[in-house]
C-alpha cells in the first residue's frame, strides 16, 4: 500500500465483507456442534467395505479408541475374515496414516458453508438444511455441482443424516474425466439419550468416465458398533475443543 487511503479502503471493505457475512442457522450451528464436541468420546468398531472397480472386494475391521496415544487409537482386528498378518499391517498403517492425514488436513467449516444455509424442508420432526460447498476448499472439482443435505431432529437438537449427491455431472483432470454418479449417504443413530448422536452407518459411491478409454466405478460401505464411552487421550492434557470454525472433520 502506498497511501494511508488504500489502507483505509481495505479496512472499509473488511468491515463491509463481516456485515454482510450471514449466520448460520441456529439449529444446524447447535446439532453440528453437539456432534463434534462429542465424538471423540466414543471408541467403536468399524466395518469397512469398499468395491472397486476390477478389484476384489476388501472388507476390514477396525477399532477405534480415543482413550489411547495418537499412534495406537486405530487398530486393525481382521482383514477379509481373517486375522491380518505383518505385511497385512504394514499396509494398513501406511494407508491409515493416508487417510488420517487428509481428515486432520483442513476445518469442517473450510469445506462447508454453514453460514449461508438455507432451509430446503421442515417437517413437525425435522428440518433439512441445503448446505453449500466452499469452492475453494478443493479446486480440481467445481463443488457448486454437488448437492449437500442435513437434516436436523427438532426435538433433540441433533443430526438425523447428512446426504449429499450430484446436481449435474462434471469433467475433471483437465476435461479428461466425467464424473456421472457421487453420492454419499451418512445415518447418526443415539448411542445414549444423555449424549450427542454419532454416525452409524455411511455409504459412499461414486462413477466417472475417462474419455475414450473407460469406466471407473467404487463403493463403500463403513457401519460402527459396539460402542464404548471414554475418556479422550488429549483431554488428560487439558487441550481444550476450540469453535466450530477450528475444528478438524
């Protein structure tokens, strides 16, 4: 800046840009932050099924602790029905670090617009909530194509289900690559009446199109039981849950 008159401007327009800024819902701000505060106090097991295209059926069962050190709150108890052997987890660990790193990469409320939610149904039980995505948290994908659904239990203030699915289809990597099919259904089930519902059941699947050469295809299935109150590993270090804006998905 070269004049006390930009920097003017800019603080105008800052201010401007955080009037404007609207809201979220207090409905959906209340359930979404019920569920996040609560989820690391629950170790479960998981089922994970995933079908790709021209490759086997893999099917794995997890525990999750979070009573437990970072590196020891994942185990892996079986693999295709049987008990994983020392290459089976050399694998698995390499692939759950993978994973847990592109989870803790970035914020919910980076991918997700809260702010600017609008109601699309509300019944005498529920209401469903048309979240938008932020375009800038993944830009390989035009995320205004995608259609996100919450839906909220107005007597518990809690997460019912969130969906989420293709309003048209989109190319990808350079044109090459059109998505035809994304879907994703999760289902949030109460494990106990004094605490915050916690997914259940998640099924994810997904259908693209190379140009001229061929299909791709995947589906996966996650359900969790045998729930198991605990006590976070982090809370024994007094590390406190910071807002909605700063907490990882």
């Amino acid at each position: 800046m070269r004049s006390a008159l930009f920097l003017l401007l800019a603080l105008g327009l800052c201010t401007l840009t955080t009037a404007l800024r609207a809201d979220p819902p207090e409905l959906l701000d209340e359930a979404i932050r019920k569920w996040i505060a609560d989820e690391d106090h629950w170790a479960y097991t998981q089922r994970r099924q995933v079908q790709d295209r021209n490759k086997p059926v893999e099917v794995r069962l997890e525990r999750y602790d979070p009573s437990k050190p970072d590196d020891q709150q994942w185990q892996l108890l079986e693999i295709d029905g049987r008990v994983p052997t020392p290459d089976d987890l050399k694998s698995w660990e390499r692939r759950k670090q993978r994973e847990l790193k592109r989870r803790n990469e970035r914020p919910l409320a980076e991918y997700f617009d809260f702010d600017h939610a609008t109601v699309a149904e509300e019944t005498a039980e529920v209401v469903r909530y048309e979240v938008p995505l932020r375009k800038e948290a993944y830009r390989r994908a035009p995320l205004d194509k995608i259609l996100v659904m919450v839906t909220v239990n107005k007597s518990r203030h809690e997460l019912e289900a969130l969906t989420a699915g293709l309003k048209e289809t989109f190319r990808v990597a350079l044109g090459t690559t059109k998505v035809t099919n994304f879907g994703l259904d999760i289902r949030f089930q109460s494990i106990d009446s004094k605490y915050a519902s916690q997914p259940a059941t998640i099924h994810a699947s997904g259908t693209a199109r190379v140009v001229l050469f061929f299909k791709l295809g995947a589906e996966a299935d996650l359900v969790w039981s045998d729930f198991k109150r605990v006590k976070p590993y982090k809370e024994r270090f007094d590390v406190k849950i910071g807002d909605l804006k700063a907490l990882d998905f």
